[in-house]
C-alpha cells in the first residue's frame, strides 16, 4: 500500500464505524418508540442486529432522518 489508500481505507473505516454508531443510538431510539421493534426484541432476547433488525433499523433511520 502507498499512503495514499492507507489513509483512504483508514477513513473509510472510521466514517463507517460513526455511522454504525450513530445507527446503533438510533436502533435504541427506534425501540423505544417503535412497539414493532420493542415486540422483536423481547421474541429474540439478544441485543445483537440481526437481519430484521437491520431492515427496520433501517426502515427507522429513513423515518426519522439521517443527517
């Protein structure tokens, strides 16, 4: 690698680890608003992002806005 795509790759990184972040505060955001996603978690009994739990996290992302 140059520098140059070692600093690419590194932000990369970096900006996809805030977005997840800032998804992960969401997806708390949403299950407390959303029944929906408060009904899923308690049927699953795991705080881990499972495949519907990114599709509504997503679905939660596009309703409340992303910045």
């Amino acid at each position: 690698y140059n520098t140059l795509n070692l600093f690419i790759i590194m932000s990369v990184h970096i900006r996809l680890n805030i977005y997840f972040l800032f998804w992960y505060r969401q997806w708390q955001y949403c299950t407390r608003m959303t029944p929906i996603t408060a009904y899923i978690e308690n049927r699953t009994n795991s705080k881990k992002l499972t495949g519907g739990h990114f599709i509504i996290l997503i679905i939660c992302t596009s309703l409340f806005g992303d910045t």
